[in-house]
C-alpha cells in the first residue's frame, strides 16, 4: 500500500514539474527605450496620436510626438497601429494568497484566525510563484494591491508589482493601508452561501442590526485603544496588535472599509470623523446612493466590479454597470477592480470596458483602472500614467484594452523592464496546434 501512495505522489510531482513553465522575471534595463509611432492613452484623459514614449533606466523621460530619433544602441518598441496604455492596477485583491479559489485549502493562505490583526502583513504570505499572475500580465495588469482577509481587523495590504522573484523584490509599496471589515446590517434567509443575492428572505432583520451596532462598537473599541496606547509616550510592554495600528493613525496608511451597503459606509464615514483617518470604501455596491455625502466626506471607493448582479431587487438590472458614472458625475474618486474568483481577476480592463458603455468615456474608464486607483492607493506620484517622471510601467496593445474581442497585449514593461507575456494557457494553445498541425 505504501509503495502505491509513494508511486502515486512522484507521478503527480513529476507531472507538475514537466507543466511548470519556464518565464523568469525580467532583468534591470539600464539602457534606453523607445516606445514609438503608438497612440498613447495616457491615464488622464489625454490622447497623443503617433507618440513616442523614451524611457531611462526605468523611468519616463519624454512622451510626445517630437522626441526625437533613437540612438543605435536604444531599445525600440515599433507600436505603429497599436495603443499605448498604463498598466493596469488591480487595486484590491487577494492574488498571491489565494491559488485555487473555494479549491486545494494548501494553496491558500489569505486569512487569519481571530477577530483583530492588525499587526498581520500580507506581504510575508505573498508568493510570486503563482500561475495566475502570468495571466494577468497578459490582460495588461501590472500592479496590484495585495490585502488580507477575514476577521474584523484583517491586517495591512501592500502594493506589488507582477514581475518578481520574492516578494522582497515584487514589493512597490509596503504596507500601503489597514483593512477592516464591517457587519451587514441585513439578515438574508440561506445563510451565508446565498447573502449576495437579492430577493431571499430575511429574518431577524431588527437582531442583525443589533448584532452589527454591537460589533461596530467592538471594532471602534479597539481603535480607541490603539489611539490611547499611542498616545502614551513608553511601554512597559509592547502591543503588537495595538503598535501595528501606528501608520494608520499617523496617517502614513488608509483606512480601507470593506463594506457595501449604506448603514456600512455611513460608519466608515463616522471613522474617518472620530479617528482622523484617510477612509477607503471597498465593495460600495450602494454607493450611488450617497455620491454626494461620499464626495463631501473626501471618502474613496474601490468598486469590486462591475459585472454583477444588482446589489438589491429593487434596483436596476444594470445598476452595477451605472455605479461607475454616478460615482464620476459627482466627483467622487473612484476606481473600478476585479473579485471574480472564477476569472481570477483577469477581466480588470473589460469591467472598465462595461462601465464605458453606461455612462463614462473611454478615458474616463481607463482611468478608473490606472490613475485613479494609484490615487487611492497612494502611488500616483509614479505610476497610474505615462508622464514624466513615473515609473515605466506601459502595456501596448493591439485594438481597444478595454474590449474583449479587439484586445491583444503585445508588450508590457514594469519599471522599464520588458516583462515575458508568456502563461500556461499560451503554451497550451501552441502545443495542440502542433499536435493537429494547425497553422
């Protein structure tokens, strides 16, 4: 029995090291890149026609149409009839936590047992090693903000780049925000399995609400305390759920409040009051409700996609497609993300792509896939757009990013270096061709 079970372990290690596929992360460039002949989006509405992009030693140094010809020894990207785009931000996300969504418990490292960690840093979890991120290069995905899950105080997020050995190395912003995650005021019939969908039964309703008021208080407590222990100029003994909450009150982090329903953001709005942090609303299905009191608050939302079902049965069937547009017409900074399991978040562009077809501009949506969520997440300053000084950070694209059927991601460079665009589902396409010989 023993010698079957052995047998039947080194035949599975032996199929996954012959699937593995050969796609290293790309070396430093210290040369210079010229991006050429391409329309260039740039993230902020702006659109050259024919532009060139030069790039040195990772970082933009002229986008325009007169920059001149490449010198002999220069790296030159032909993107003639192609699009030029920023690469996208996938601005919350369990990705490199999470390898096989509700799948092999192993793979999975997202959550932590217990109801407050703050002191839990979901880069350490991080594995650059992932299958799917390959896919998601491919899809123009580039940068990511990585969060953990579960509990009422879930950890602090960090914000990587797709292209890396370590998450050492895959780090761009360590420890960018704090996440929380609020109570549902609603009880829905079905228990948790059916709680997103709309028209089911609740009971208890008046219990939930009691049940939520009670663990907001907890969650507010535990802030209290934080702010207390801060406060106090020495420690006889350190806190270390209560020091991790450092960065966020002195406002070196955000606030990130998972949530959807109003009652949810009303609170994260109360927070922001109380405490004095920069809040983040993430999830706000019910956000185009309260635009106007979310834009006077200076309170931000990382919608979690578009294509979904309405959050409630008496709203419209495509109000998940008009949230973006509501949220942009009254100012509001928003962006749009990706937490579709099943598609492991490689639909980013094409959420934006819905969006722009109720209500937004092209532009408009693009930016809500790139510069905006670099606003949110607080990496504007280099990267979200191809300007001056930011970081290389480029997809290019032959047809539309943001449609489905046109869109084909030839090149993309990560902080200047020419990353391979190569993935599992690649490799398998190009092996039954050969096998049927296909052309």
């Amino acid at each position: 029995m023993k010698k079957i079970l052995w047998s039947c372990l080194l035949s599975v290690a032996l199929l996954s090291a012959g699937a593995q596929e050969v796609i290293y992360p790309a070396k430093e460039f210290k040369g210079k890149t010229f991006i050429t002949n391409g329309t260039i989006h740039v993230g902020n509405g702006t659109v050259i026609e024919n532009g060139t992009i030069v790039i040195s030693n990772g970082k933009i140094t002229s986008v325009g149409t007169g920059a001149g010809s490449p010198a002999s020894d220069a790296r030159v990207i032909d993107a003639k009839g192609k699009h030029v785009y920023p690469g996208l931000i996938l601005a919350n996300t369990d990705i490199g936590l999470k390898e096989i969504a509700n799948g092999v418990r192993a793979s999975n490292d997202y959550t932590e047992l217990g109801e407050f960690n703050s002191n839990i840093r979901a880069i350490t979890a991080y594995n650059t090693d992932s299958r799917v991120m390959a896919v998601l290069r491919s899809n123009g995905i580039l940068l990511a903000s990585v969060a953990p899950q579960g509990g009422s105080v879930s950890g602090s997020s960090t914000i990587v780049q797709l292209d890396a050995w370590n998450w050492e190395d895959a780090a761009y912003q360590m420890d960018a925000g704090m996440h929380i995650n609020l109570p549902s005021f609603i009880s829905r019939g079905g228990g948790r399995r059916f709680g997103g969908f709309p028209g089911f039964p609740g009971a208890g309703g008046a219990d939930a609400g009691k049940s939520a008021l009670e663990k907001v208080e907890e969650i507010k407590s535990f802030f209290r305390q934080a702010k207390a222990y801060l406060q106090e100029p020495a420690h006889s003994n350190v806190n270390l759920k209560l020091e991790a909450m450092r960065p966020l009150m002195e406002k070196k982090q955000k606030l990130f409040v998972h949530g959807d329903q109003i009652k949810q953001m009303l609170i994260a709005i109360d927070f922001a009051k109380e405490f004095g942090v920069d809040v983040v609303i993430v999830g706000g299905s019910e956000s185009f409700q309260i635009a106007d009191l979310l834009k006077a608050n200076n309170i931000s939302v990382i919608l979690d996609q578009c294509l979904n079902l309405p959050a409630t049965e008496d709203d419209d069937i495509d109000q998940p497609f008009k949230t973006p547009a509501a949220l942009q017409k009254a100012g509001v900074l928003y962006c749009i993300s990706d937490d579709d399991d099943n598609t492991r978040y490689r639909n980013l562009s094409y959420n934006a792509g819905i969006a722009a077809t109720f209500g937004l501009t092209k532009e408009e949506a693009l930016s809500a896939i790139t510069l905006n969520a670099a606003k949110i997440l607080g990496v504007d300053g280099k990267t979200g757009s191809i300007e001056v000084g930011k970081d290389a950070n480029i997809v290019v694209c032959e047809g539309d990013l943001l449609d489905m059927k046109s869109s084909t991601v030839t090149d993309a460079l990560i902080q200047g270096r020419q990353i391979n665009l190569d993935n599992k589902q690649k490799q398998l396409y190009e092996r039954y061709k050969y096998k049927y010989s296909l052309k």
